[in-house]
C-alpha cells in the first residue's frame, strides 16, 4: 500500500520525501481523516503532562480523555494484524502519588489487546530526594488481534550470549542468532549537557533513543509496512522506519520540532552510514 490515501485526505505535506510524509498539526484532528485499517505499526511517545515546553498541563482526568481518543483513532487506523507501542513515563498526582506511573491509569483503556509491559531502563534522569531516582519508563505493546500478530524475534535476537557453544543431546542449546532479548531494555537515554550529550541528541527535550525504536520496528512490523508516529517531536521514528525499509508518515504540532525531523532525515538520507553510527549535526540551538 502507498501513501498516496494520505495525501488524497489530509492535502499537501510540510515535508515529503519517498515512503515518508510529515504533517504539522494536531494528530487526533489528523488521524480522524484517514482510513481505517492503514497503518501497520504506531510507535509513539505523548506528552506526559508534566510541563514540558511542548505541552500546556491539564486537569488529570481531562489528560487521561485526551489520551483515551487518541488511542482510540489509533486502534481505528490500525491494520487487522498491527501493534501500538506506547512509551510512556511517569507523573506526580497530588495527595496520591509521587512518581505514578502512567500505565497505572491508562493500560485497558483502550480496545487494543495488551501484550505485554517492557521496561526501558537507563541510565541517567532526575535524582531522587525522598525515593529511588527513576530509571525507567514503560512500552506498553498492544495488538489488535490476539491471534495474529507481526513478531520477527529473530530480526532482534541478543547476541550476548553467555555459552553460546552449550549443547544438549548434540544440539546447541541456544539459537546461534542469539537469545530473546526478555522485557527489560536496558538501552542509554539521549542526554545533555556540555560534557554528557548522546551523540544522537536534537534540540529536542524528550528525544527517543535510536536503539529503542528499531527494535520495536524491526520486531512489530515488516518490510515496505506502514509505520505511523502521531507525536513525532524530532523525528527519530522516522529515521528509524525508513532505515528498516518502513514508510512512514508522522504528525507533529509545532513547526520547530518538525523542522527538526526534516533536518534530520534529510541528512540521513544523504549518507550511507547505518543508522547506529549516524552523528547527526544540527543548526537549532541544544536545549
Ligand atoms: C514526548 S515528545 C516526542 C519526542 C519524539 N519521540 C522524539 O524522538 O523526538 C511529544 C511531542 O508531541 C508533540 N505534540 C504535543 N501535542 C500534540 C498534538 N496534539 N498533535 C501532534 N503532536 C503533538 C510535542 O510538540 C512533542 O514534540
């Protein structure tokens, strides 16, 4: 399928390039336009409610609402054998709870059928004063169909394997491919600072990790399939999707980080250095 549906419904781009489209604007507004059963993988990261510089704080429950009908274009958009991966963190809710996390709140909202929680675990955040400093943030897997659902484990095998030569009955006992790779990620957060920043980082204050989306790429979707990003920020789903041979359309509110995206896309897409080793430059200032 190509996205030329997108453009017939939701008009000329901000930016495109092939197997890639990128829309400025709100994504529920957005989502609503397109058909049903489009995409094959969402991957995606909301604003928590926490007062970044990209989000405006609501009342909890008028969040958790929010959050609710934009799962639900998402599950609607979703093709028969899709996933949704949800990253999702943590949120203080007065005179109840410190660092909540979200997926308490808004697990089964939803009609998707959850697979599984994966903990991302890094390395760096905010230290802790009166509790352990946070050092993870959820994924929450959803499909559609409980059934039939894409799962190329061997594309993202562990290759860190203890006694890779271990055999039983003369047959080695782990896959020479590597091991599964289990629901706890421990893959480095994009940091800043003069002396600390990812090589990876963007002007962007939430930016996922290269690693952590290629993975969910490579497992939740296949070759030439369509991955969706409705809260782009500064583009890494996109990079990521179309280094995997994905296309990819991605929604995002506010000019300056979409420019970012098409920064950075542009400059990948001019080299022919794999995604893992790519220095990306940037002519925004570093937040
Ligand atoms: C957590 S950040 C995503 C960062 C992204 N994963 C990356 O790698 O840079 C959430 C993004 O959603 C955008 N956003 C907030 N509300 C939106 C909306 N209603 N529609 C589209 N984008 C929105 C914000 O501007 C912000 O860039």
């Amino acid at each position: 399928m190509d996205l030329q549906h997108i453009k017939n419904t939701l008009g000329r781009p901000y930016f495109e390039i092939e197997d890639c489209l990128l829309y400025i604007g709100d994504c529920l507004n957005l989502m609503k336009k397109i058909n049903s059963s489009f995409v094959d993988l969402t991957v995606t990261s909301p604003p928590y409610n926490i007062g970044k510089e990209y989000e405006e704080p609501m009342p909890l429950k008028n969040y958790l609402d929010w959050c609710k009908d934009w799962i639900l274009e998402i599950h609607r958009v979703t093709k028969g054998q899709g996933a949704f991966w949800l990253n999702i963190g943590y949120l203080e809710i007065p005179e109840k709870g410190k660092a909540v996390p979200i997926p308490y709140l808004l697990w089964d909202k939803t009609p998707f059928y959850f697979i599984q929680e994966v903990i991302w675990n890094y390395g760096a955040g905010v230290a802790g004063r009166k509790f352990f400093s946070p050092r993870n943030e959820k994924l929450l897997w959803y499909v559609k169909n409980q059934e039939n659902y894409v799962f190329n484990l061997d594309d993202i095998r562990d290759k860190n394997v203890k006694y890779p030569n271990q055999k039983k009955n003369g047959k080695l006992k782990c896959n020479p491919l590597g091991k599964n790779p289990t629901d706890v990620w421990q893959i480095p957060k994009v940091t800043s600072g003069a002396n600390r920043s990812s090589k990876e980082r963007m002007p962007h204050p939430a930016q996922f990790p290269i690693a952590l989306i290629d993975r969910i790429v490579k497992v939740s979707s296949n070759p030439d399939g369509i991955v969706l990003d409705p809260f782009l920020g500064s583009g890494t789903s996109a990079i990521v999707a179309l280094s995997n041979n994905r296309k990819f359309v991605g929604f995002e509110i506010n000019e300056k980080y979409c420019d970012l995206a098409v920064e950075r896309i542009k400059q990948y897409k001019s080299s022919p250095q794999p995604i893992s080793l790519f220095e990306f430059a940037t002519t925004a200032q570093l937040v």
